[in-house]
C-alpha cells in the first residue's frame, strides 16, 4: 500500500481545492481495495479508487468506520498488509505467516525464511519470534553467536539497576523465580524461592540423571594445595583488599569451578563459581574428621592401657603390703619389719 497526491493532479485540482484534503491512492496495479468513508467523492483513473474524504472516519473493508481510521478483515482472511520488496516480503495483521488464528495479531517476514517478527494475542500475551504466545511475554530465537536477549542500563550510577523480578508468594516456599532449561529442554538450574524471605539458588543434581556414582578420593591435600590470595582489583579506585582466588592459579589444581576465558580481559574474563568448592571442602572436613577420630581412638587406647598399668602397679602394691604383712608376722625382727 502506498500513500500520495493524485498522479493526474492538474486534472483533479478543482476536486482537492474543494475539500481542501490530501487525496489516498491505494496500489496503482493490482486488486482493488474497498473504501468507505461518511461522505465522500471518489475518481476513477484505470484500475485505481482514490477517496477524499470529507467526514472524519475513513474505513477499510467496512462502510460503517466508527474510528479516524477503521480496517475490516473478514475472519480467516489474510492479514491486512503485505509489504513487498526485493530484500523480501512482511505480512501486517491477523494470520500472519503460517498462524490461522484470528485472535492473533502481528508482523511477520518472509524474508528470514519465515520469521515471527512480533505478535500480540486478545489474551494479553505479546510474542517476539513467534506466532502464538503462551505467556505473557514469549521471546524465541536462534542465535549461534552471542546472546539473545540483553537488558542494559548505562546509567553508571548507584542506582543504575539492572533486572527487577516479582513473583512467588508473602509467605511461603516453593515458586520458581528463575529457570534454566537447555534447547532440547531439559532442566539444568533455577532460583527458587525456599521462605517468604530467601531464596535458594540451585544446580540440578538429581540421582537419576547420573551414573559411576563413588566416594571421591579428592580432599584435604588437594584442597591444601589451592593457594588463597589478597588482591585488589585494577579498576577499584578505592583499592580495597579481597580475599580469593586466582583463576588460572585454581584452574590448575580444580579446574572444574573455573571457566576459561578469552583474549579480552574486560568482555570475556576467566572466572570463579567460589560454590563448586563446596563438595571439595565437605570432603577436607570429612578427612579432618576422620582423622580426628583416629588420633582419639590412638589417644583413648594409650590412657586405656596407662590406666590399666596403674590399676596392676596399684595391685602390686597392695599384694606387697600382705606379703610383707605376712612375713613381718612370721619374723618381726626381720630388717623389712622393722620401723
């Protein structure tokens, strides 16, 4: 569709000075488009309808416009528009694309092979690369090569806050705030709410979805062997001390909370999930533990068998007594019963 002055305007000025009005051409070629307006005057030039109006509603498709501009599309038509060029060809309306849904409205392109632009529902629910979306917001997409989505605020300040959610309940567990499914979707972690004031911030670790289950052999020596820094960052104009870790330093010795980065420190840094050292500190407190238990047993034998050579000296003793006691009744001169 296009919009412009009459091509035969010296032809027609009488009309246009008349009604004092911007005339509509609606496709110099091609199917004719019905148009109605309260009051008008329309000229014919070959296959073409051109409309001035004069009252203020202008319709589409229907003869009874009840808004400045009214478009009718009879139910399981094609959509409104169809905007065609040599880059490819945009759909406007009900129906858009492969949909057959009249409760749908969107714009979609031909030009990526089929694309879902944006569509919008009467339910209330707005899509962004789709055709029917089942919530309130759907966003799709296919992107091999960055992120899909990105939320920025460059305002730099304090209060230049990013991603506000709200949901889940005043008072008790259970919603899921955030989760995190793979392509083929299955579930691979989620921020869930665990109180009506905490949430939990989980990593699936379901038995059922693991196999060559065993103890881990890996504990406190290794966990002695991870060297613990104080720094500051670069960028900190405060220059205040951390405690941590060194990336590369950690990734040679439990490269598993490690992820590798790139050449640009500053858009792909090498970086530390500080949470999967737990397992590995668990374990060193088990080993500590189990060693603890090994020093008491060792410490409760040697006091059970120091106490036991006590008990027989304290016999002894008390056998010596009545044999001296004894002898002495046999022989009271003797040295041993003497005072």
């Amino acid at each position: 569709m296009s919009l412009g002055l009459h091509d035969e305007s010296k032809k027609l000025g009488s009309a246009l000075n008349a009604h004092s009005v911007v005339p509509i051409q609606l496709g110099p070629t091609g199917p004719q488009v019905p148009l109605a307006n309260a009051g008008h005057n329309q000229h014919r030039s070959r296959n073409v309808r051109r409309v001035w109006p004069v009252a203020p509603n202008l319709g589409i498709g229907t003869t009874a416009p009840t808004t400045a501009l009214t478009i009718a599309v009879p139910t399981g038509k094609t959509p409104i528009s169809t905007f065609a060029g040599a880059g490819g060809q945009w759909q406007l309306g009900q129906n858009v694309g492969p949909s057959s849904n009249d409760d749908t409205f969107g714009l979609y392109s031909y030009t990526k092979g089929g694309t879902a632009i944006w569509t919008a529902t009467t339910a209330g629910n707005v899509g962004i690369g789709i055709i029917n979306p089942g919530q309130t917001l759907s966003v799709y997409g296919s992107n091999t090569n960055g992120f899909m989505e990105g939320i920025y605020n460059t305002g730099g300040g304090t209060t230049s806050d990013g991603l506000a959610i709200s949901a889940g309940s005043n008072s008790t567990a259970g919603a899921v705030m955030v989760y995190l499914i793979r392509p083929d979707g299955t579930a691979i972690g989620s921020i869930t709410q665990n109180s009506a004031t905490t949430v939990a911030y989980n990593t699936t670790s379901d038995r059922r979805i693991k196999e060559n289950i065993a103890d881990s052999a890996s504990g406190l020596d290794l966990l002695a062997k991870i060297k613990v820094r104080d720094y500051n960052y670069i960028a900190d104009p405060d220059k205040q001390t951390q405690q941590g870790f060194i990336a590369q330093e950690l990734y040679d010795i439990y490269p598993q909370a490690v992820t590798v980065g790139g050449e640009d420190p500053k858009t792909r840094p090498w970086q530390v999930d500080y949470g999967k050292l737990t397992p590995l500190l668990v374990k060193s407190v088990q080993d500590l533990q189990s060693e603890n238990d090994q020093l008491k047993a060792r410490a409760d034998k040697a006091e059970a068998d120091s106490k036991a050579k006590d008990d027989a000296i304290t016999q002894l003793k008390a056998e010596s007594a009545q044999l001296k006691g004894f002898l002495c009744g046999q022989f009271p001169n003797a040295p041993m019963c003497q005072p």
